[in-house]
C-alpha cells in the first residue's frame, strides 16, 4: 500500500512538475510530421554558403576524422519557454537553430513508447521531445537547404531497439537519401574528406548505440565500432579528463587512436540533486563552455589537454547548451578556421525572465523534487 502510494504521488508531481515539458512534435503522422516540420524549419537560418564545407573553405579538402564536429548534448531536449525550462532539457535551441548556427553533430537518446521511437530524456514520462521520425524530417529539410554541410547524428538506443527499426523511420522521414556508408565495418584511420562526400551527396554520418550491424542498412553505424569516448556523468570541476571510458572493447585512448577509433569528448557538468539523479549544472555553464585553455574544467582545457595526449585532435565533442561560451569557439580553435555562414545567436542562457512566452520556470525546488520522485518511481533509467 505504501508504495502504490509512493508511486501515486510520484507520478502526480512528475505531471505537475513537467505540465509543460510536451512533445516538440506530434505522434507520427504524414500530415503532423510535415507540420512539425515546418514549425522547426521556421525556426533555422537561410542556407549556408556554397563556397564553404561546414562553414570554412579550408575544411572541404581535410578528412571527416581530421576535423573536430562540435555536438549538441540531448540536442533534443529543449530547455525553454516550450517545456517550462524543464531541468530535463539540455539545450536552449533545437536541432535546427543548432545547425545553422554551426553545430554539426547532434546527439539525442532515444526511447520506444507505445510501439514508436520518441526522443526523451531519461524518461517519456519526464521530458517527451517527439517522434524521432518528426526530428529527422526537419534536419532532412535542413540539409536540403544546405547541400555543402556534412551532418552527423548520435542516437543512445536506450531500448535496444533493432537496425531495421531505425531504418524504416530513418527512410520514412527522407534523411536516409543522405547517407554515407563506410568502406569498412570495423574502425578505420582514413575517412573521406568533406569534399568527396558532399560530391556524393553522402552527407550524414549515423552512429548509434546497443545496435547491432545490419547489411540491410549500412548507413547506419554501431557507435563503439568506430568512437571511443571520455566519461560522461561528471559531477565535480575537476572531473574531466582525456582517458578512455567506453567502449570495453578497447584499454586505452591511446590504443584505440592506433586502431582507428575517433575520440568523443563528453564535455558537460551535471548535479547530483539526490537519489544518484543527475541534471545539467548550469550555474557552471559559462566556464564549463569556456575556450580558455586554462581555466579549470573548461571547455577549451580538455579538448587542448585531449589533443596532447592524443597526438590528434578529438574528431567530436559534446556538450549542453552549445551557445553559452560559445562552445564551438573552442572546435574553430581546433580546427583553425575563422567561420562562416552562420546563424549568430545569444551566448546568454535563456531563463525565464528573457522568454517573454514562458509562465514559470522548470528549474523551481517544485520541479526538482517532482523529477526526484518520478525518476525513483520510474527506475530503469539510462543518461547518456
């Protein structure tokens, strides 16, 4: 009786709490997708110019894996007036803004809910972002708009959910057109450049976890069999180092480099508000989005540091709320390039004293204790 009670309550005030954290798009439906779609595209820059592969000259004749792509972490997850700036989101700007204003990675997890893929964060019941199949009809059209950019995706498969079951909603919404498919199913140190897959108009590289590879769709890559990752979940400044945390498959970064993995920095601080919950720490942001190269858990400091003692620089980096810092000052640092093309936004963080649309704020106790209570109600929950 107890806990029905415990879990009662809980799910009440995960209703009360995330009222307003709602789909970003609506169930999968020909006619609400392409509304969904137009509702995002409306919110993406004009196209970028012809003259420039992701937004430098100087990038079009390096190779993929020579050329750091600056993430967005739960790109899905929006913290703004739409969700009531829920503590579940990751980002101010959704996938699109993103894009044009110069990320090129976008990374986002990925849950089945009644038979269909949806983008939430950890949990449906928390934070519900949409169909997948909605999310990738909108950068679809955004790489129509675009034809010199070269877009890559990573999905979490948080359910365990089968090649064939992305390939189908990857095909239903267009992107599949886009996609490279590797010379090799196994790590490999030479990738193509920008140039030659833009001429192929194979344009989107897709990694995703706990897949298997499938013949069915090639395009559609087992993340651990070509990436290597940093930890992720650090909760103290002084946590973020260049060591290697996933996969098992391999003991070092070092030896991972020799056997053709691509480095990922997982880039972003969170708080442990209790229960092991872990939420975005953005009272850090600023620093923790900095490209100084000294200060203490900044941006700039791991990826430097990672780029010592890698030998190379990281091929990707993740983190949240991209405009703050900017973050991808520190990946044109690395990169060695003075951009253009982009789509300038803010590098303040949206609150809900600059939303003029926005009735209350996600981030209040009441909204933490009521993701505290849901996420100990739910269980099963995978972060990353």
């Amino acid at each position: 009786m107890r806990s029905s009670f415990f879990a009662g309550s809980a799910a009440l005030l995960a209703l009360a709490s995330f009222v307003h954290a709602v789909p970003q798009f609506a169930a999968s439906s020909s006619s609400q997708t392409s509304t969904a779609t137009r509702v995002l595209v409306s919110q993406a820059a004009a196209a970028t110019g012809t003259t420039a592969c992701n937004n430098s000259p100087l990038l079009c004749n390096r190779s993929y894996r020579n050329i750091t792509h600056m993430g967005a972490h739960n790109s899905a997850s929006l913290r703004d007036s739409s969700t009531d700036f829920s503590t579940s989101g990751n980002t101010f700007y959704n996938a699109t803004v993103a894009l044009s204003a110069g990320i090129r990675l976008l990374q986002a997890q990925v849950h089945l809910e009644n038979g269909v893929l949806h983008l939430c964060h950890s949990s449906c019941t928390l934070l519900d972002s949409g169909t997948l199949q909605a999310w990738l009809s909108a950068i679809t059209v955004w790489m129509d708009a675009n034809p010199d950019e070269v877009v890559t995706i990573l999905l979490v498969n948080a359910d365990d959910q089968t090649a064939a079951s992305y390939g189908t909603v990857f095909a239903a919404s267009g992107i599949s057109a886009y996609g490279y498919t590797p010379s090799s199913t196994s790590a490999m140190s030479t990738w193509p450049t920008l140039q030659t897959m833009i001429a192929a108009n194979t344009r989107l590289v897709t990694f995703i976890t706990n897949m298997d590879y499938s013949t069915a769709y090639p395009y559609l890559l087992p993340e651990f069999t070509y990436v290597f990752e940093t930890a992720f979940g650090v909760t103290s400044t002084d946590g973020f180092n260049c060591t290697l945390d996933r996969p098992s498959t391999q003991t070092s970064s070092a030896g991972a480099i020799s056997a053709g993995f691509m480095g990922l920095i997982n880039h972003f601080l969170d708080k442990d508000v209790g229960f092991g919950i872990l939420i975005p720490d953005i009272s850090n942001i600023t620093n923790t989005n900095s490209p100084s190269t000294t200060n203490v858990a900044a941006l700039g400091r791991q990826a430097s540091d990672c780029n010592r003692e890698w030998g190379e620089k990281p091929t990707f980096i993740l983190t949240d709320f991209f405009n703050v810092g900017p973050a991808i000052a520190t990946a044109d640092l690395l990169n060695g390039i003075t951009a253009t093309g982009r789509t300038s936004l803010s590098t303040a963080q949206l609150t809900v004293t600059t939303s003029v649309a926005s009735s209350g704020s996600g981030s209040s106790p009441f909204a933490i204790a009521g993701a505290i209570m849901a996420f100990v109600a739910i269980g099963n929950i995978v972060w990353l």
